[in-house]
C-alpha cells in the first residue's frame, strides 16, 4: 500500500462505514498524490475539501481528483494548498436483518453498520460474532425507525469494536446489550420488547 519513505506506513487503514463528512483521508502515495479514505469497495464520495474549498463535487464530476471506488481511494490532479477533507458514503457491505443474509450494497443504518462490525471484526470466534448471536427482530426494529443517515469513519488509531457499536448504538437513542438468551440486542426504549 505504501509507497517509498511515506510517513504513514505503519499506520492502521481506514475503514469508513455509512456516510460520514469531513474525515481526514491518508495520504498513501505523495508522489502521486493519492489518498486512502477506507477499505475494500465503498458506494462513493460526495465531496473532496482542499482547505475547506470544494475540488471534487458528485455528480459535477470536477477534475480536482479521480476516484476509484472500487479500493476506496483518490488521487489528486494537483498538490493541495492545505488540509484534505472528504465527505464520503462508505463500505458497500451489509446483513438482511430479516434472512442474515450477507450482501456487498452499501448501508447508512446504525443497526446494519453494527451488526457487520459485530460479525467481520474482530478475533472469529473470541471477539467477533456470528449472526445467530444476533438478535435479528431487535436489529430490524432500529433499522425501520431510523429516519436519516449515520455513519462513522474508524481512522489511523485502534479502536474497541464494543465502543465503535455502542457510540453508532446512542447515536439514535438506543442500547446495545446481550438478552438472556446470550443474543446481541439493540434496543431503544419504547419500540421493541
């Protein structure tokens, strides 16, 4: 990924899941001025910031970067003046919270976003999950009342997959815990039972 001498070689890859604004994205080529925003194939990028100014807007299409989606990147046409931000919709992966059900389209639901954290992070079989340790109808619960768009970008420093599920969790007012019957449960107060 890291090209000669980058000074961020030895830094954590990003990982951007559902839509989230003015992230910081790594430079991973400064030759090329190419710049890693998340990994794996992700839906797109709204917008590209060089000190706040617009260089890249969808759908204009303007020629202040090229993007590849398809390994989360941009490169851009020329050397920024300041600091690169981005607003980026993120990871095209996502569980049918009805079936369990794995597919590659891109979700902005904090219910989706946790259970894919839950079930592909983490040490398999020690840390991460499965989706039959999940408790499905309290996932779809949330998904089904969450009325706008979250997302949440896990940069260049580690992160503990509890917080990251319980920080996406309160971000619509619901609670994140294992039900009795050992099952992942996420829950708001007063709409599932």
């Amino acid at each position: 990924t890291w090209n000669g001498e980058q000074p961020n070689k030895d830094a954590i890859k990003p990982l951007v899941f559902g839509e989230v604004h003015n992230i910081e994205p790594i430079l991973i080529d400064p030759a090329t001025l190419k710049y890693r925003f998340s990994t794996g194939a992700s839906e797109g990028v709204i917008e590209i910031r060089d000190n706040g100014v617009p260089i890249y807007t969808y759908p204009s299409l303007t020629t202040g970067a090229s993007i590849n989606l398809t390994d989360s990147t941009f490169t851009l046409t020329y050397p920024p003046a300041g600091q690169i931000t981005a607003s980026i919709q993120g990871r095209k992966r996502s569980i049918n919270l009805t079936s369990g059900v794995y597919s590659n389209t891109y979700v902005n639901n904090p219910a989706n976003i946790i259970a894919i954290i839950c079930t592909e992070y983490g040490k398999t079989g020690v840390t991460s999950l499965s989706v039959s340790d999940l408790d499905l109808p309290s996932f779809s619960a949330i998904e089904s009342s969450a009325g706008y768009p979250v997302g949440i970008y896990l940069g260049t420093q580690k992160q503990n997959i509890v917080e990251v599920c319980k920080q996406l969790a309160e971000s619509v007012g619901a609670q994140l815990f294992f039900n009795r019957y050992g099952k992942l449960q996420l829950v708001r107060v007063g709409t599932y039972i």
